[in-house]
C-alpha cells in the first residue's frame, strides 16, 4: 500500500495526515472546522483514499491557518506516499456536477508546482467558511505535492455546491492521475525518465 504519516508544527497550527492512496474512502477528520471537514470527507470518498487529519489550530483567530497548513500537510503526504512515480497514469482530470454548479480539475504530477485558479464564488462565505480558503488550501497541496493543478468552476448559482464540486472533481482527478497504468508497469511516466 502506497501511505505516508506526516505530522507538521507550527505556533499556529499542530497537523497530523495520515493517507493511503489505495484505500477504501474512510476519513477520520477533526480539523474544527466543520464545511471544511465535509469537503475533506468528498476528498477520502470520492478519491478511494483514506485519509485521517487532525488539526488544531488557532481558529480564534479565523480558518486562514488550519487550512492552508493542512494543505500543506496533505501535499507533503501524497507526494511521499506516491513515491518516485514509476507506473503511475501522472494525469488525471475530472468534471463534476451537483445541481446548477459545474467543476473541472486538471492534475499533472508533473514536479513542478503550480495552481491555476479560475472559481468566482458567488458569495464570500459558506456558513462559517471564508471562501477564500478552498483557495489557500489547493495553493498548499499543490506547492507541496510538487504537482500542477488547474481548478475551473464552470458554473454555479450556490457557492456550496460550486466549493463541493470543486473537491469532488479534485478528488477524481487525483484517483485518476495517481492509478496503476499496467501499459507502463514500473515506468517513470516522462521522457526525462524522473519527475
């Protein structure tokens, strides 16, 4: 099984991932913040990963900090957990619907990192969620993961639905890009034969 266990400590936040790129789609998820915790749960089960996160961060402040440092907690873990990348598919893509909204997500485990961010949500808030952090999140994941992400919100009228469809699309495109291609078995997926 492809796992990695990474804790990350800071003065503002304690995180500790656990993830199986091979799993099942269990979550254990206690990060204080409960949207965020629903999203992370779309991430485990619509990804096939299970994943355990705990949090604890310094959310009398706001969210800012707990989110993006379990971005970069998580990154860190896929990119260890992934390893150097022999057999992998390398891309995966994804377009997912709920209702009115629409989202596609591009991934490429390319080694460079990068995020290409294009979701005008329609309302700055949901529930007690600052939009603003689905943002800081994906820009942790993907600078510490060492991939290329490109994340599009096609449409949408209700920001919970455009932000699910976000994470849900992620999700498959991750499962996607880091399956097994039993065409390339054991093979670096690049001409430059690493990523």
């Amino acid at each position: 099984m492809r796992s990695a266990s990474i804790e990350r400590n800071t003065k503002e936040t304690q995180i500790r991932v656990v993830v199986n790129l091979d799993g099942s789609g269990r979550s254990e998820l206690a990060t204080g913040i409960g949207f965020f915790d629903h999203m992370l749960d779309q991430l485990a089960r619509h990804g096939a990963l299970d994943l355990t996160i705990e949090a604890k961060g310094d959310l009398h402040i706001d969210g800012h900090h707990t989110v993006e440092d379990v971005g970069i907690t998580l990154g860190q873990a896929v990119a260890e957990a992934v390893g150097d990348k022999r057999g992998i598919r390398r891309y995966g893509h994804a377009y997912v619907p709920l209702d009115e909204a629409l989202s596609r997500v591009v991934i490429d485990f390319s080694g460079r990192p990068g995020l290409t961010w294009n979701v005008p949500f329609v309302r700055a808030m949901i529930g007690g969620f600052d939009v603003d952090l689905a943002h800081e999140f994906f820009h942790g994941f993907a600078n510490h993961g060492n991939l290329t992400l490109h994340i599009d919100n096609l449409r949408g009228d209700n920001a919970h639905h455009q932000c699910e469809t976000v994470f849900k699309a992620f999700a498959r495109a991750l499962r996607m890009a880091v399956e097994f291609d039993e065409r390339v078995a054991g093979v670096v997926p690049s001409t430059k034969g690493s990523l």
